[in-house]
C-alpha cells in the first residue's frame, strides 16, 4: 500500500482544524432545534393537568388544587409530547440541557450548576434551575 | 487429538458494541464448538404495552436500541397505521425514508468503525467514526437529537423539515462521498485488511437461506433480498436494486455494506428530488383493532413488528423480531473450524446489535 | 400502508409434517412468537420465500401444554423455541439446543404469563 491511498486523508487532518471541542472550557454551540429542556410559563397556565397525564415517564406532577406544577428533570426525555397537548401554550423547548449535577437531591427539587460559570437566560426560577448552589 | 479447553468469550470485550457471552470449546488454537449465552440486556420491553397506550408505545419503542433507533419508532408507526388502515401523506412517506436511509449510513460506518478497531488499524476507526458526526449533526439539525429523534408518530410526523435545510442535506452528502471513497479504498485495497478477511465464515447462497441469515450477511453470499423491494411505504417511487456481492466471506460482507452507503446517499437524493409538497400527518381518532405483521428492512437485516389490539386504548401483545436474532444461528455455524484470533472478526460480521435482540 | 394479518391453521399434530412440506417447497422460517391475552393464547409461525412472499400459521395453545419442536426441521427455530418456552412457559420437547430455562436471565420464571389487564382495575401508570 503506497502513500497514494490514505495520504489526502492525512493532509487534510495535518493542517485542518480538530473535530473535537475542547469542552467544557469552549461551550457547545446547539442548533435552533436541539431539543434541550422544557420550558415553563406559569403565566398563561391553567392547571389543566393534561400534560401529566399524556408525559410517557411521568415526569411532571399537576396540583390542581394549589396550582402547583412540578417536573422532574431527571425522568423528563425531552420528547416534548407534552407541549404538543398543551392548549395554552405554557410550555416550550430550549436548548439548554440541565446540566449533570454532583450531589444526592430529593428528587423534586434539585439544584444545578452552570455550564463554564454562565447563566441560563430565561430559567431564573424554575423548579429545577435555582440560582444558589447547593 | 489435542487437548479440548473452553474460552469464555466475552460479554466484556473489546470489540463488541454490546454484551453477548460465547463458550467457546478449542482443540489447539482451533475452535470445534461454540455455545452461545444471551440475556444481558433484557428489559422486557414488550410486556410495557399493559401500561403506557398505544401513543406512548411509540416512545418505548424507540429506546429499543441506540444505533437502529429511528427504524423502530418508524415501524412501531408503520404497524399501527396498518391495525388503523390509515394512510400517511406522500411528504411524510418521503421523509421517512430519508431519516431511515441516514439511519443506514450512520449504523455502517459505525460498523465499519468497529471492524477497522477489531484488526487494530485505530486510525481508520476514528476516520470512519468523524465522517459519522457529520450525519449525526443533520439529525440534530432536523430532528432535535443525535441518537433518538422522537419524530414518527402514529398517522404521520412530529416535524417538518424547511427547503433550505433539505438542499444543506444534499450539499453535506455530496461533500462527504469523495472522502468516502478513500475509506472505502483502504477497506477494500489494503493487504492486511485482505489477508484477515478473506476467506473467512464462507458461506454459500443456500446455506445462508435455510439457516435464517438476514440482510448483509444473504447479499454477501449472491442472494438478492432487501426488504425494500416490497414496494411499501414510499419505496415504490425510487429505483434501485439490491446490492449483491458473491464471495459469501467477511470480504464480501464489508463490500456489501460500503456499497450500501453509497446506494443509500444516491436514495436520499432521489426522494429530497421527489419530495411533494402538503401535509405531514393524517389525523387518527379512537382505538385500534385487529392484528397487523409488518416486515422491513433495517441497517441490520429484515425485522418483523407484530401488533395485536382490542378496541381499547392498550396493545394486547407487541412484538419485534430483530435481525440480529435470526443471524445468531449462522454465526454458530461459521465458527466451527477458524482460529480463535479470528472470532472477534466472525462475531463483529454479522452487526451485532444484542440490545435489539433482547428488548 | 400494510393489510392486516391473514393466517392458516395449523394443530400440533400436523405441526412437524407441515413444516417438512414448507421445507420441500423452499421456504424458510423467518419468526415464530407466542400471544397470551386474557381470552387466548396462541402461536404464529411465519415462513418466508426468496421472492418476498410470506405465509403464517396459527396454533391455539393452553398454558402449560407440551409441543413438538420443528428444529429437526429448521435448526434455527431452537432459539425461539427457547425464548417461548422461557418467557410464556410452554413446554416444547425435542429441542436441538435446550438450554432449560437459562437463555434469558429474568428474576421470575416465565414473566409473560402474568397478564395485568389495564381495564380491570386502577393499574398504576409507573
């Protein structure tokens, strides 16, 4: 085998840039579509509970009574089947993904860290994106 | 005769993408017999139809298997539109078969990867595996995630996908066949990948048909079938022919499936060029009835989805027969005689995919 | 769009003869699977050609029955054999590999047989 058969391939990794990223100093860039975590506006919700009752893994939790929405990050798939029956529109998809957490939490209510020391706009205040570290 | 001493193969080793345990009984370096142990990885997958309904099946059914993810959830669709008697719209059918052909190219580079890191020649595994990234970032761009992609419902699609990201996917593809055809030439035209795959596991046409071989492992030994050639689901607009080769040894196999990525890039062409425009889904109301078989063609070979429903919003029984299954029984054949430095090569020919065959 | 399933009937009796005169026609086994409901329970056999056309049986079983294994016909059929028998609990004598009950390691012995039916009572979801 002579230097003809893999020796563009060689050029082009010589001199071309590297296909890694060098995480997590450099954060990933996600596309518009990346199906991250989902999104809660308690604004225009009106505790239908539908959304419990359709998410495959039971993630998020309705308490009609006191209006309280729950979801736990850790079961939540990202299918995003519960948006699609939402009829208010209080749920959406972003692309930020809940970053790995290092400690035991209830499972309810977990704090997360940030990717390289940002914050995630718009998730001050959600169930599962607090501000204080543990 | 020689000392008789049994090699316990696996379910940790190197080589192998998933879990599978072989006994293997060795006379002198030579392998006389070869009992299989599999069971590892079962979830039992289908007895969950007694507790999600028919809709969230759909999700479960993709988890099956991370590298053929996309071609269960499109068959779990598949088999429901038949229990309904539904049809999906022409858009829908044509981005199907586009996702299921990216599915294909993905899950044989991933082998290749593989094949390339069981000889030892590492740097082909990594090439073979960057040109991967590339159609796992259209599967992002399209559909949200790289590896399960959550876009096949029962009566149609999740999701659309823009003109302006089509003509990006045909762009990308065509940028990637030259550096393809490099790949393609170290595989096929470098001595030592030929000194270690030729000859190896032969098998002729008949006895790759009666003992139940699936997909690659038929077409590498001369026969013709490819699932695909049914004519169903949007396939019956493209033309094509199954990609056969005639050696029936693991050279012949690694043809086939190089062949097939281009075959495939040529099919995703054609069905964007084809791409109607209209809706992307058909509304499905009430319960399904009845029973429906569907066959189809996966990365790996033909695979069978079975369902059974009674009127009420649960499946009664859900079944999926993967290819890797039926192609269990010809690997148990082929290993008889090799030398036990050849098993990683023999067991890494037939695509084993075990988290499919356990469910 | 697939149609749905259409299938012959076959009884235990004839089950091995038949597969033979599949065999002499050229058709292979492609799957073999067991269906427990609440009201039946069944097997289907399913044989395929080499020009993509297919036939399926239909066999009615009870629980606990013994059945002619056709792996004297088709090697391969031992494996689903085993996995019937391992999962749903039917006995099949005459298996060419019998692995008696350790082809998947499950926690309880034939797990499919327990049917919850979810119309029957409040079956929770997780």
């Amino acid at each position: 085998m002579g230097l003809g058969v893999m020796g563009k391939t060689v050029m082009r990794n010589l001199f071309g840039k590297p296909a890694t990223v060098m995480y997590p100093v450099v954060k990933k860039e996600f596309y518009p579509t990346t199906r991250g975590s989902i999104l809660y506006d308690e604004s225009t919700c009106n505790y239908c509970t539908l959304c419990a009752k359709r998410c495959p893994s039971q993630a998020i939790t309705v308490d009609r009574a006191e209006k309280v929405w729950r979801i736990d990050r850790k079961r939540c798939l990202t299918c995003n089947f519960c948006i699609s029956v939402c009829n208010k529109d209080s749920l959406s998809c972003v692309q930020e993904y809940a970053a790995p957490v290092v400690k035991e939490f209830d499972s309810w209510l977990f704090q997360a860290e940030r990717i390289a020391g940002e914050k995630i706009e718009g998730l001050e205040g959600q169930e599962g994106f607090s501000d204080k570290d543990a | 005769m020689g000392k008789r001493t049994v090699v316990p193969f696996g379910p940790q080793h190197p080589v192998l993408p998933e879990p599978i345990h072989l006994d293997l009984v060795l006379e002198d370096e030579k392998v006389v017999e070869a009992i299989p142990s599999i069971g590892f990885v079962h979830r039992g997958l289908e007895k969950l139809v007694e507790k999600r309904d028919y809709q969230e099946m759909a999700y479960v059914s993709e988890r099956i298997c991370g590298i053929c993810s996309f071609v269960h959830g499109h068959g779990y669709c598949e088999t429901l539109e038949g229990l309904f008697q539904v049809e999906v719209p022409d858009r829908a059918k044509f981005l199907r078969i586009m996702w299921g052909e990216l599915s294909r190219m993905h899950s044989h580079l991933l082998w290749l990867g593989l094949m390339a890191d069981a000889f030892g020649f590492e740097s082909l595994f990594m090439q073979a595996w960057r040109l991967r990234e590339k159609i796992l970032d259209i599967f992002e761009q399209t559909t949200g995630g790289r590896i399960i992609h959550s876009v096949c419902k029962v009566g149609g699609l999740w999701r659309d996908v823009p003109e302006d990201m089509l003509k990006k996917i045909v762009e990308t593809l065509e940028g990637m066949e030259g550096e393809l055809q490099e790949l393609a030439n170290v595989f096929l035209k470098d001595y030592t990948v030929q000194k270690r795959t030729q000859g190896l596991g032969k098998m002729s046409a008949e006895e790759a048909f009666e003992c139940g071989a699936m997909g690659p492992m038929l077409r590498g030994s001369g026969v013709a079938m490819d699932m695909r050639g049914l004519g169903q689901s949007g396939y019956e607009h493209l033309k094509f022919d199954p990609v056969v080769e005639q050696g029936g040894d693991c050279y012949a196999r690694t043809n086939v499936r190089i062949r097939e990525v281009f075959q495939s890039i040529d099919l995703i062409k054609q069905a964007i060029g084809l791409m109607p425009e209209g809706s992307i889904e058909n509304k499905v109301k009430g319960s399904p009835e009845g029973e429906c078989l569907v066959r189809m063609e996966q990365p790996r070979g033909q695979v069978i989805y079975y369902a059974k429903a009674n009127g009420t919003r649960h499946l009664e029984r859900f079944r999926v027969r993967t290819p890797t299954f039926a192609n269990i029984m010809p690997l148990l054949n082929m290993l008889p005689g090799c030398d036990l430095a050849d098993v990683p090569i023999l067991v890494l020919t037939i695509d084993p995919c075990i988290s499919c065959t356990e469910r | 769009m697939f149609e749905r399933l259409e299938t012959k009937s076959v009884d235990k009796a004839g089950l091995v003869e038949k597969a033979k005169e599949l065999r002499q026609d050229s058709y292979r086994l492609i799957q073999l699977h067991c269906v427990k409901t609440v009201t039946e329970m069944f097997l289907i056999y399913s044989f395929e050609k080499m020009d993509y056309e297919v036939v399926h049986y239909r066999m009615d079983v009870t629980e606990g029955e013994t059945l002619p294994s056709i792996s004297s016909v088709y090697t391969h059929a031992c494996l689903y054999e085993n996995e019937t028998n391992e999962l749903f609990g039917l006995n099949i004598s005459g298996m060419a590999i019998d692995f008696k009950g350790t082809f998947y390691e499950t926690a309880k012995n034939h797990a499919f047989t327990d049917i919850v039916n979810p119309q029957d009572k409040k079956v929770s979801k997780s």
